[in-house]
C-alpha cells in the first residue's frame, strides 16, 4: 500500500487511515521505540500519571492502537477498570496478544473515536495518546470526549504538536519530513505510512489552539511541552 490519507482537521479520511494502520500494525510497536528513540516512553509515563492523578474507577483509551497506553494504565492502577477502544481490528488483536502474555486485565474493544459506543457519563478518565491527530474531525471527537466523561472526569491527550521555531524544530522537521519516512517504509513495507504520519504532525494545530477547542467543548483545559516541544500533553477536567 502507497496511498496515504489526506491529513488535518474536517477531513473524510476514517476509511484510508483504518487500512493503512491495519497494514503496519505488525511492525507498529517496533517502530515506534526505532522512531522515537524510546522517548515515548517516558511520554506515556507522564500522560498516564495526569490521567489517574484523580484515581479514576473506569478508564477509556480511545484509539488505543496496539494498546500500549492502556497497558500503561493498567499496570499504574489495578485497581480501576481498563478499556481500549480502537477502529482496526488488525491493531486490537495484537494488543489482546500483548495483554495475555502480560496476564493484564483489560478490554479492547472495536470503536469509532467520533461515535462512540458507550452511555453519557460512562468514565472517569479518558486518555488519547498519538491518535488525536487521525479523526477526521477535532471537535466531535471532544464533544464524544465531553459526552462520555463523567462530570468532574479529566481527558488527556499526547500528540505531537508541529515543530516549533528555532533551530530544533527545524532539525526534528528534517527528521520527520525525510529520515522517518524512510526507516518506518523499509521496516513496515509501507512509505505512504510513514509519509502520512509526519505530515499528519505538520497539519495539527499548535498547542494553544488544540488548548482552545476543548475549552470551547467545555473543558477546563492545561497543557505543558515534552522534551523540547516534540510531544505535548493537554489535560481537559470536565467542570462538576
């Protein structure tokens, strides 16, 4: 597969973004510790210490991928209830693999980010990390944030915001524009991939503006910079 889907915000690419995940998801997990030199690591560490910073009972992962961050979660609080929702099978399936070897309690479920299948009020805790940039539209997507949280439940997200100014973002630019695309087509077979994806960070928006629609949604919103402005966490409490 060459074709990659169209990138940025408002945009009818759920369908080109399902099959172009379900054919990486082999390699998914090994490209990202290649890709990110292991720092995403420490990423998920610190998205997940926001996440149950208010010891939530029920926590959902929306595109949980091959289930890393909810993994993540669940290993940071046995105590609470664990879902993942995802809309490729192909990546689910290898999260259940990973889960079982782990002996990890946790449910993945297939779901669309931006219909999701679950009541008003449903959780205490919901988390995305690095598929934010993916739906077809930001601000529906919170919205379903907003409507499955329970009043006085906190959203988390970890994204990579576009490069920053300067000189390291102009180098992390490089990085992302010519020398990923390449390592991520010669591991997954798939350049269109790994074309997409840094272009995908290219087109979302800065963290002030991603900031200002979940406070628009209703979110009572923060979020701080990672390892020089690569990734970002922007934490959303729904008001009691």
């Amino acid at each position: 597969m060459t074709n990659r889907p169209p990138v940025g915000d408002k945009q009818d690419k759920g369908k080109d973004v399902q099959a172009m995940f379900a054919s990486i998801a082999p390699r998914y997990d090994l490209l990202n510790r290649v890709l990110s030199l292991g720092v995403d690591r420490g990423w998920r560490r610190a998205a997940a210490q926001e996440a149950l910073a208010l010891n939530p009972a029920r926590v959902l992962d929306v595109a949980t991928g091959t289930a890393d961050f909810a993994l993540e979660l669940k290993t940071r609080a046995p105590g609470a209830e664990v879902i993942g929702s995802d809309f490729v099978p192909q990546m689910l399936a290898i999260g259940r693999q990973k889960a079982a070897a782990r002996h990890i309690d946790i449910r993945l479920e297939e779901g669309d980010a931006l219909n999701l299948p679950y009541p008003d009020g449903s959780f205490d805790s919901i988390t995305c990390a690095f598929g934010f940039r993916n739906f077809a539209d930001y601000a529906r997507g919170l919205a379903e944030f907003h409507r499955v949280l329970a009043p006085g439940g906190r959203a988390v997200i970890l994204e990579f915001p576009p490069p920053r100014p300067g000189l390291l973002g102009s180098v992390f630019r490089m990085y992302f524009q010519h020398v990923l695309p390449r390592i991520g087509g010669l591991i997954s077979g798939n350049a269109g991939a790994y074309t997409y994806l840094p272009e995908s960070v290219l087109a979302f928006p800065e963290p002030e503006r991603l900031a200002g629609l979940m406070r628009a949604t209703g979110f009572r919103t923060r979020y701080r910079l990672l390892t020089f402005g690569i990734a970002a966490i922007h934490v959303g409490d729904r008001l009691p």
